[in-house]
C-alpha cells in the first residue's frame, strides 16, 4: 500500500513525506527520553538522600538519641557535616511532631560555632526554638498543597512504610525534592526522617533538553525546507522541462519545450540535458534519412518495374525469338537491378543498428588492407585477370581509431567499385601513406573509364543518376555506404580522375592518433 502510494507522486512529496515519517520517529524517541530522563536525574538525587538518612539513622541509633528537641537539637549540631550539602533536614517523633530543624541552624552566623555551649544559651532557647518551630512546620508545597505532616501520615499507613518514599514538588520558579524515612530501634518506630532539597538543576537540565530539543527541530525543518525549494527549483523543476521535453517530441508537436538553459549548466542535469538534446537531434536526423531514403527506394524501384511491366507485357505478346531474348535480357536486368536495391537497403539498415552497438578502438590499418586485398585477388585474378596490388610509404605502422569489420566493408566496397567499371585483364592499386600531420591516407586506384562529372562528390550521393552504362549491375548505394562509414570515423573521403588519365581515384583521410 505504501509502496503504490510512493509510486504515484512526486519526488518532492516523497521527500517532505520521507523526512514526517522521520520526524514522527525521531519525535516519539524524544518523548520516550524526556519522560525517562527526569526519574534517571531524581534516582540520582534519591540515592544520595537515603545515604545520608542511612548514615544519620545509624548516628542516632549508635549515640541512642532520644526524639526530642533537645536532644535533637545537640544531634544536629553535633553531626552538621552530614547536611552540608543539603538544603533542610527535619526530624520528626513517631507522632508526627517537629522535633529538629536543620534549618534553625542558619539563624546565627555562629551556629557552627565550636562552641556549642555559647551557642546553645544565645539563640535556641524554648521561645526562639518554639517561633522557628511553628515557622518551618509550614506547607512546603503550593498553596492549598498537602503538608509534610498529612504526607508522613499517609506514610505511615501505608505498604511502603519502611521503605525511603520520595516526592516532588513545583513552587514558582523551585523544583524541590523531597525523601521520607521512618527510623526503628529495637523493632520499634521512633520518628521520622525528611530530607528536602531545591533541585532546579534537574528543572534546568530538563528544560535545557527540551530548548535544545525544539531549537534542532526547528533548525532541521529550516533546513529541509530550503533544501526542498532547493531540490525544486534547480533540480526537480529541470527534470519536469526534459520530461515536457521529451513529451512534446513524443506527441509530434510544433512547439518544442526549450532546454537552452539547462545545456548551459556544468552539472549532471546540464550533461542530460545536452545528451538528451543530442539523442533527439540524432533520432531526428535518423528519421529524416529513413524517411528520405525511403522516398528515393521507392523511386529508385519504380522504373525498374515500369520496365519489368512493359517487357512483360511485350513478351507476352511477341513471337518472334529474337526479341523475346532481348525482352528476357531486360527482364533478368531490371529482376538483379532490384534485388541489388532490396539488398543493399537491407545491409544499410542492418549496418546502422550494428554501428550503434560497435566501439571505436586503435588499429592498425595495414593488416585488415591486405587481407582484403588477398581476398580480392584470389577471387578477380582468375575470374577477370584483373590484378590488386598493394603498397605503402614504408613508415613504421599505420594506426587509426576505428572499428575493423567496418574498415574492411569500406574497402571492400571501394575495391568492388573499381573492379566493376574495370576492363579485365586491368590493374588496380591500393596504396597506404602518412601525411605531413601523420594522418593516414589510403588511395585506390584502378584504370577504368574515370569520372565524367567535374563535381566528383556526387558520386557518393544515394542512387546517383548520371551512371555509366555497366551501371545495371549496382544499387547505387555502394559509395553513400561508404560515405557513412568514413563520416563514422570522423575521416574525409573524395574522388577525382588520375593525373595520368588512366582511370580514377578514391581518397580516404583518417585522423591522427
């Protein structure tokens, strides 16, 4: 379900949905450790207060202090450094009444006086001990609180008496903590203990978790908004005008999605962007071909089939043996005339899908010349004594960038168009040599009729017109093909007429490596 749900909108809301869904598990994490974060600081605090009630129980017990305020009072100052640290430390009997109050030592500077004595007769009379009495038995609680008498009393009555009980309580700005414990001597309950202390540091450290907590959440909704307008605007927004892009090329329309703007950019998007424009140039330009190309096939075949119809319907009619030769001539001619069309149309189209699955390499060229010029030799020497020789320059190697079956199928066809306008018994030269630049040149020459046109580039043009007579026996797409093949490695091809008037040439310029 989820699954589906992603599928079907976009990248930008899969991301905004990603980081809630993050956000909610990263959230409900935080609640979790905020709610086990305070009893952890309060555990802490807690096991310190039993310590010192543990301690101070022992001291009562070992010096049999009686629950009274005036041995209590002695107690207290006796065993001040057990409460140093503490904020108050109050003392009850078994029923519930105030008897010691840490808190009656910080009336006098003196109170820690070495001298007890001195310290006693000046300020904890009965009236002074009696006013700061009634003065600390007060709510330690917000008002209309319980007091920590109902609490020692419920305590008492309670399954945990015995066992140190902590409460907390917020006043204002104060976060105080508190531990009761009942003390036993011989079995029996004799009074009861209560440490209390201001724990702001726990508020503190909470709150400043929680602050911390909502600044990082606010700074990384910060941040993934602006990377999200980010993502959008120069990401998101590009790949929506390439998607436009290739639609409008889909669906055929006039007005084509302009990406000039995102070919000028460096990046990934910029490199798509150029490849995807230079993909749809080149299915443009390969639609064009095949759509011109076409034309000119069915063009090319028509006449070959007005002559086939003709002929036939000539033979048909005719008795005489002489010119149903003739017509049978005409029949064979125009019948191969097609067959080479169909075949080379096929072989061009087999060749353009093969030339996108094929990858230029460095040869040499000098090995695949020869055995193409072997083969052509052991097949016209004997048919039509007509001879290939080979030569080059003498330099070292000659090697090119391209592909070797394809330097073989130009060649070969080159080889084959020079034999076909070629008496027999005629030579014909294949010669490899480097240029000034290092560019590698290959010449072939035969000894034929030579061309009669003075733009000799034309001949390389599909299904060029003005043939020769022995023209019958070819498509005309021999030397486009080869054409095509030579545009393929970036390499110029031309043709002329021998200096010697002794036939033509064909010239091919391969780049340097």
């Amino acid at each position: 379900m989820l699954s589906k749900f992603l599928k079907n909108i976009s990248i930008l809301k899969k991301f905004l949905f990603i980081n809630l869904i993050t956000f909610i598990v990263i959230g409900s994490f935080t609640i979790v450790y905020l709610k086990t974060i305070k009893p952890n600081l309060i555990n802490k605090k807690t096991s310190n207060h039993i310590k010192i009630i543990s301690n101070t129980t022992d001291h009562l017990k070992r010096l049999k202090i009686n629950f009274t305020e005036d041995e209590i009072r002695k107690f207290l100052f006796s065993t001040r450094f057990l409460f140093q640290n503490l904020d108050r430390v109050l003392i009850f009997d078994k029923n519930f009444n105030l008897v010691g109050d840490t808190d009656t030592l910080d009336l006098d500077p003196r109170s820690f006086s070495t001298r007890l004595d001195m310290v006693e007769l000046e300020i904890l009379n009965e009236e002074k001990t009696k006013e700061i009495t009634e003065k600390k038995n007060i709510d330690i609680g917000k008002e209309n609180a319980v007091s920590l008498k109902d609490i020692l009393y419920n305590y008492a009555g309670s399954k945990n008496f015995g066992i140190p009980f902590t409460f907390t309580q917020e006043e204002f700005n104060k976060f105080k903590l508190t531990t009761i414990k009942n003390v036993m001597l011989d079995g029996n309950n004799i009074g009861y203990l209560a440490i209390t202390e201001n724990a702001n540091d726990i508020k503190a450290a909470i709150d400043e978790r929680k602050s911390f907590i909502i600044r990082t959440a606010i700074a990384v909704g910060i941040v993934i908004l602006i990377f999200s307008f980010v993502l959008n605007r120069y990401f998101l927004k590009p790949i929506k005008n390439l998607v436009n892009y290739t639609k409008t090329i889909k669906d055929k329309k006039l007005k084509v999605a302009n990406i000039e703007s995102l070919k000028m950019r460096n990046d990934e998007l910029g490199l798509l962007s150029n490849s995807l424009d230079d993909m749809t140039l080149e299915l443009q330009k390969r639609i064009t071909h095949a759509e011109n190309f076409s034309t000119d096939l069915v063009h090319e075949i028509r006449n070959p089939l007005a002559s086939l119809k003709s002929a036939s319907e000539i033979l048909h009619d005719t008795t005489d043996m002489g010119q149903r030769i003739k017509l049978i001539d005409i029949l064979s001619h125009d019948v191969q005339r097609i067959e080479r069309l169909i075949t080379d149309y096929s072989q061009i189209l087999k060749d353009e899908v093969a030339l996108s699955k094929e990858k230029i390499k460095k040869l040499d060229i000098e090995p695949v010349i020869k055995s193409v010029v072997d083969d052509f030799n052991n097949i016209y020497k004997l048919k039509r004594g007509i001879t290939i020789s080979y030569e080059n320059d003498k330099k070292n190697k000659y090697f090119i960038n391209g592909i070797e079956n394809r330097i073989e199928q130009i060649v070969a066809n080159l080889l084959d168009n020079a034999i076909s306008f070629s008496e027999d018994n005629k030579n014909v030269l294949v010669k490899v040599s480097k240029s000034s630049e290092n560019n590698v040149i290959i010449n072939i020459l035969d000894e034929g009729q030579g061309f009669k046109e003075k733009d000799t580039n034309k001949i390389f043009k599909r299904f060029y017109s003005n043939r020769p007579d022995k023209f019958g026996q070819h498509s005309g797409l021999g030397l486009n093909i080869v054409k095509n093949l030579v545009d393929l490695h970036n390499a110029s091809i031309s043709a002329s007429n021998r200096n010697d008037h002794k036939g033509a040439q064909i010239e091919i310029i391969f780049p340097k490596v």
